[in-house]
C-alpha cells in the first residue's frame, strides 16, 4: 500500500510514484525508501518547497550501524526523487552519487549433505497452530534453494502468479521494481501441484500463497525462526552476528551451483552470465560479480578458467545485489 506522505513534496512523491508505474516500474520497489526520505524532509524542512546543501549532507550522513547496501539505497533513492523534482523546476540540492562498497562478509554455502539434512528437517516439520505449514513449509525453502528468489519476494507471491501447468512462477512485487519469471524444475512443479491441490481452493486470484495461521501473508521474521529451527534440527551451527546461514544465503547457494553447472556444461562466460543475471533479477550483470568471484573462491579449476576473464569485464566496478 503507498504510505500516506506528509511533507511538502507529498504531492510530489504521489505523482513521482504514479510516473515509476507507467513508466511499467512497481511503485512497491520505492515507496519505502521515499517514506523514509519523506519523514526526512517533514522533520528538516522549513515549510518550503525546497531542498537546502544542509539537508544533503545531513541526508548523507551515515547512520550508525547502517549497513553500506542500505546506506548505498537511501542515498541514492533519495537522488533519483532530486532530479526528478530538479526537472520540474524545484529549488532542491541534489545530492552527490553514493558508491556501493561491498563488503567482505561471506555468505554461507551448503554442502550436499546439509541440504539433505535441512530439507529432511523441514519435511518433518508440523505445527499445531497452522496445519497449513506441513506442506507450504517445503514448497517456501524449495524456492529459494532451487529459485535463488529473495525472501520478500517470495512472500509476495499470490496465486494468479502460478502457472502449474507451465511449471512458471511471476514475481511481481521484487527489489528492482520490474516482474520476472522463474521456471519449476519437475520435482518443484510437481510438489507445486500437490500444494495447490490442497489449498489453492481456499484462496481468490490476489491472495498470498504462504500465509498465517490467521489467512494473512506470511512474514519474513516469522520465516527466519522456523529457518533458525531447522538448521538446529539439521545439526548446522548458526554463528549469529550476521555471519549466518541466513535465509538469504539460499540465493548466494543457488547462484554458486548455477554458475558452476553453466561452466561443468562448458557455457561461455560471455553467455552464462547474462542468463544468470536475468535470472536473479540483477539490473546489470555487474551486480552478479560477488556470485562469479565466490564461485571461483569455492571451486579453483573455475577460478583458473575465469578469472582473467572476470577481471576484465568487471575491473574495479561493484553493484549490490
């Protein structure tokens, strides 16, 4: 739902947003951020319609433990709603580029046997407060292992959104703001078709498929507990201080078999990483650079392979994912 602004640009955001959505972008992709930049403006404004070099840098200013990624998307979030009101006339300072710095945190690789392990725990899984969690619980993990989905995203998925039949899913509501399709491998489809079975009949075209206990969409803490069950329940250490596995190390594990299984094939790099970027919902394939860099940590005759290669197409460049 688009968040209720109350600064002086409000008018301006309602309209910057209905512009996003004709232009076939999601206004969900930016409606937090410009809640945030909204509340900014209302609590450092002077009732004008003007953006002062005090709120910019005020604006710029690194929050305490704010992670860089999210730093790196309020900034510049903020800056494409500047220029936008700089072109219509605004006195507004836009503020200065912001550049991803990724960071040295390494995401969590399964092996083959803690999959297995993982998976067996969620199979086993029940609950006495929502029956439904038996059989949505494997179908949710089986798309962000075999998907590489983000959680969010995942959520948000409704039933109007699956195709059974051709075995494909549509994300609608994802980071970037622009829908993509992922494909259900047999198993998946398969397993897909027997949870439909049993409660797409309770659900109407735009309701969510993982829901609650009380018919509403499942939410991502809710998520990360039973994931923080199962890994104990696997026997998989959780390290915590967000060293993980996290729910989102899925994607990182899915990305790395992928790219591995493209190069066991004897794809080109030149064409295995378009696809994979497409595939993740990247916007340019420099934000699928971590995924080919910790491929190549993991398995060194790829790092052999490709390494000259990753160097000269990405240099020194960096997206977030």
């Amino acid at each position: 739902m688009r968040p209720a602004f109350i600064s002086v640009f409000s008018d301006e955001m309602n309209q910057y947003l209905d512009d996003k959505a004709a232009a076939g972008f999601q206004k969900s992709a930016f409606c937090r951020q410009l809640k945030a930049f909204d509340r900014f403006c209302a609590e450092t404004g002077d009732g004008s319609k003007t953006f002062t070099a005090i709120q910019a840098a005020k604006w710029l200013e690194r929050k305490p433990a704010e992670a860089t990624t999210t730093h790196y998307g309020r900034i510049n979030s903020a800056k494409l709603f500047l220029q936008y009101l700089r072109l219509k006339g605004y006195d507004v300072v836009v503020v200065r580029d912001v550049r991803f710095h990724p960071t040295e945190f390494q995401p969590y690789i399964y092996s083959d046997d803690e999959v297995l392990r993982y998976f067996e725990a969620v199979d086993s899984y029940s609950s006495s407060k929502n029956r439904k969690d038996a059989i949505q619980y494997p179908i949710l993990f089986r798309i962000l292992h075999s998907c590489g989905t983000r959680i969010t995203e995942t959520l948000y998925i409704r039933k109007k959104d699956v195709d059974l039949e051709a075995g494909v899913i549509r994300l609608d509501e994802t980071k970037n703001g622009q829908e993509r399709y992922i494909v259900l491998g047999s198993d998946l489809q398969h397993l897909m078709r027997q949870f439909a079975d049993k409660c797409f009949y309770l659900l109407a075209d735009d309701d969510y498929i993982f829901t609650n206990a009380r018919g509403k969409r499942l939410d991502g803490n809710t998520v990360y507990e039973k994931h923080r069950m199962f890994l104990k329940k696997a026997g998989i250490p959780y390290r915590g201080n967000g060293e993980g596995p996290r729910v989102h190390d899925w994607r990182h594990h899915m990305a790395v078999k992928a790219f591995k299984q493209l190069s066991d094939e004897g794809m080109d790099l030149y064409v295995a990483l378009p696809i994979l970027s497409a595939y993740l919902g990247h916007k340019t394939i420099y934000a699928t650079e971590h995924y080919v860099r910790l491929t190549m940590q993991i398995y060194p005759s790829i790092e052999r392979k490709f390494a000259p290669m990753v160097d000269h197409i990405f240099g020194g460049t960096h997206e977030s994912d």
